[in-house]
C-alpha cells in the first residue's frame, strides 16, 4: 500500500481536546485535586480528549516528579473515559525519551511531542529529535508543529521522513496556514491524524479536513466548543458558523504571548480554576485583565442557547 494511503489502525483521536492548565495554590505548589477535578469536569462536559502539560499546562514550568503526579492523576481520574496525551517539553533529545519512557510506565494513551526547547532546531535536528523519541517508545506521537512559536517548520518533506515512524500518527497543525491542511491530505492522505492548533482558525481548519481542534479557550466554554465541533462533522457550517462568531473573540486570546495568563485568568472569570501561574510568567496587569474581562462579559451577555441545535 502506497504511503500516502497508510492509515492508523485502531487510534480513535478526533473532536476537541482542551490543553488543560495545570492549577496551582497561592504559594505556587501544584494543586492536584483542583487539576483533576477540571479535567474531569471537561470529559463530562463532553470534551474527546485532553492535553496535560502542553504550552498552556505550563509544561516547562514543572519539575519533573510534578509532571509524573500529574500525569497518574490525568490518567486516574480520566480512568479510560478519552484519550490522554501528554505534552513532550524538554530541553534535550535525551531529556525527552526519559520522559516519554515514563509516560508509558504509567499507562497514558499518547504524547504531544514539541523540538527541544530553548535551543532553537533547525529541521535536520527536530526531525531527528523526533526520530528518537519516536523509536524509544510504544505510544503513538503527534508532532507539535508550530513554527511561528518554536521557529522551526516540519513542512511536507520533513513529514515524509517521519511518516516511516509508525508511531508517529498525528500533527497538531500550528503554522496558521489553512492551506497546509489541504497539503498535507493530498501528500499523506489518511496517513496522520490531524489536529488544528490555533484556536482562531479552528472552524476554517474543520470545513478543511481537520480532525480535530486542540484548543485553549475549551478550558472555559467547553460545551460551545463542542457544539462547533459537532455542527461542522455533520457540515451544519451555517449553525457552526452562528457559535463560532460569538465564540471568536475569545479564541483571539489563544494567539497571544500572554496566552496562558489570559486562559487562565477567563476560567477563574468562569468559576472553573484560578489565575495563579509561575514565572517567569507573572499574573496579568490591571488593564490585560481588564481587557479579558471586557471580552469575557460580552460573550456571558450574548451567550447562545445550545438547545436549539438539537445535539443530543
């Protein structure tokens, strides 16, 4: 069978999974039983996966036994309801297939792998980076590909030397160029799962093909998320498009450098965490939180009744 046709066998990722944020106490600690209990009130919320300690989980910010607890208590309380994949942030190749080999001692379903961090890579090196990674472990892996943050693109060739990785079966597409979703279809066909990694263009990304959205602001309006991801499967684009343009000022959030303050922030706004995170991140000033809550008090006046679309 020609590899653009390759498909993977039994992996069931697809719809919205949140990139959870990881929930600290005032003194900075982790908040385990506040970090769990969020990711369980997602998956029944009707979230299909969930994200522990990528960008928004302040991965690089824990250390390494703190990632360990959070992933058996991700793993415990999702207790086989939706996939759990980990975020793959480390500093070095070596660093990474330590942590992906722990990350299947304790049972998680998948890995979210990103370059080696503060490095920058050029593609030889991301793509041996995840090369390595890929041949030290058993759990499926999608590429994090976001160039715009990490500076370094895994465009169609680089995805045709990791496509011999078997376990490679995914990308989370975050170049914010819809059209690579069109090239990576024709290239690979049903070879790679595909994920949208820009909360902004997630409706664009799903009438393209997508087959699924790794979003941000899920963390606060996860049933609305939902909704659009259900509406656009079943090519309900107009309904779709009436959530997503109530939805989108919010999702604007997601694109900025103050992306995880701001999330963070907009689910204590909600009731749904707190704002707490560890620097060199420091809380929003008076006028970004302002800001947030500008935006966060429209949506709560305008908010759509999702009984109308009859999804049940």
């Amino acid at each position: 069978m020609a590899l653009a046709k390759m498909a993977n066998p039994g992996l069931n990722w697809q719809g919205v999974y949140p990139a959870v944020t990881t929930q600290f106490n005032t003194d900075g600690s982790i908040n385990f039983d506040a970090t769990a209990n969020m990711i369980d009130a997602l998956i029944n919320e009707g979230v299909h996966g969930v994200i522990v300690m990528g960008t928004v989980g302040e991965n690089c910010s824990l250390r390494i036994e703190e990632k360990r607890e959070v992933l058996r208590r991700a793993k415990a309380i999702a207790a086989g309801r939706v996939p759990v994949i980990s975020g793959v942030a480390e500093t070095t190749t070596q660093f990474a297939i330590e942590y992906v080999q722990a990350a299947e001692e304790i049972g998680i379903d998948g890995l979210m792998v990103l370059p080696g961090m503060v490095y920058r890579s050029t593609e030889r090196e991301a793509i041996f980076h995840y090369q390595q990674i890929a041949r030290a472990t058993k759990l499926p892996i999608m590429i994090y590909n976001n160039p715009v943050t990490y500076g370094v693109d895994l465009g169609l060739e680089s995805m045709r030397v990791l496509a011999e990785e078997t376990n490679i079966v995914a990308i989370k597409e975050s170049t914010t160029d819809t059209r690579r979703l069109t090239e990576l279809a024709n290239e690979f066909g049903n070879r790679f799962t595909v994920f949208c990694g820009v909360d902004d263009i997630a409706l664009e990304s799903l009438m393209l093909g997508a087959h699924g959205w790794i979003s941000g602001l899920t963390n606060v309006f996860p049933k609305e998320s939902v909704a659009i991801y259900e509406l656009a499967k079943q090519k309900r684009y107009d309904e779709a498009l009436e959530i997503w343009r109530w939805f989108l000022p919010l999702l604007r959030l997601d694109t900025i450098p103050t992306l995880v303050q701001c999330i963070k922030y907009a689910e204590q706004l909600a009731g749904r965490g707190v704002e707490t995170v560890r620097a060199p991140r420091l809380p929003l000033t008076d006028s970004e939180k302002a800001h947030v809550n500008k935006i966060y008090d429209i949506a709560m006046s305008t908010r759509i009744n999702l009984s109308k679309f009859n999804l049940d």
